[in-house]
C-alpha cells in the first residue's frame, strides 16, 4: 500500500539536514495557542511563529474543553515548577475562525447523525459548534478565565482568523483570571 505520508517524509529529510533541536524549556512566545484543527489555518505560518516558540494545542473548533483545560493547567505547572520566579508565566491565545467545520453541529439531522458516528452526545456536539467565532471565543476565554484550574500566572486572550483574508483580529485583551 502507498502512503500519503511517502513525500512528505521526504521533505522531512530535507527538514532534517539543517535542522537544530531546540532544548526543553521556557517556549520563547511565552504563548500557548489553542485553535482549530481545519487544515485552512497554520497558526505558524499565519502568526510568523517558529519551531520552539509556542505549543498549540488543536481540536475541533479550538474550543476549549476539559481536556484542554486539563492541558493548559498542566503545563503551567510545569512552566511553574521550572521557572516559577516569576508572576507571569505565559499567555493562553484562543484562536477561533469563521466558516469552520463546526458550524454544521446545528443542524440537529446532522448533529444526531455525528452523534451517532462518533459517539459523542448530541449536547456535547451542539455546546462545540462555531457559527461566530467571535461569540464562541467569548465564551471558550471566559471558561479559561473562570476555571479553578487556571494559575493566577497565566493570562488569556481571544482572537478571530478570517479563512478569507488571513488577518487576525483581536476579540479579547489578555487579562488574568480573578
């Protein structure tokens, strides 16, 4: 059987001739960014960001779950337990966009029949869809924000990509949870 990944592992052999590991450590963005899993957005190439700058966490919307939830208290553990000496250890970016995938969960016939395919209730579907991203990112900064899981040393911003243009727009400042 051939395997789609066949060319790409080629151009990981020439990712690999020049490429230099970056240690484990403090990430230089001090930026945690959670988006869509829509292979219309590369948050690198989009945002200019570079091997070892900041991890990105993708799911299906970029909605934050409890997982990601789960995630981000986890390496602002780490980030404390490692470079605790200061009061801010990095920004959470939640990174929603328009025309995303997520925006057929509300058609109930559809919903139910995602439901159905994937195992997951139909509640958990309906609560996941985009149809504005600038709502649903909202949303997803305030459930961060208000998360007894959160340090105090990590703030939160919410941001829209236009699939269109490219451009982001910022929807939320960064600010800290209470």
């Amino acid at each position: 059987m051939i395997t789609k990944m066949a060319p790409l592992l080629q151009q990981n052999e020439k990712f690999a001739l020049d490429y230099t590991a970056v240690p484990l450590g403090r990430f230089e963005a001090q930026l945690l960014l959670v988006t869509c899993l829509d292979h219309r957005i590369d948050p690198a190439k989009a945002l200019g960001l570079q091997l070892g700058d900041a991890p990105v966490i993708r799911n299906a919307g970029g909605r934050i779950t409890q997982p990601v939830v789960d995630d981000i208290a986890f390496l602002a553990f780490l980030a404390e337990q490692f470079f605790g000496e200061s009061d801010f250890l990095f920004e959470v970016a939640v990174l929603h966009h328009n025309q995303c995938g997520t925006g057929f969960l509300v058609d109930a016939d559809f919903r139910r029949l995602a439901a159905g395919a994937i195992g997951v209730p139909e509640e958990t579907l309906a609560a996941s869809a985009v149809v504005d991203p600038a709502v649903t990112v909202q949303e997803d900064v305030e459930r961060l924000l208000n998360s007894p899981l959160i340090s105090p040393k990590v703030s939160v911003s919410g941001h829209v990509y236009d699939v269109e243009t490219g451009l982001v727009k910022t929807v939320i400042d960064a600010r800290r949870p209470a």
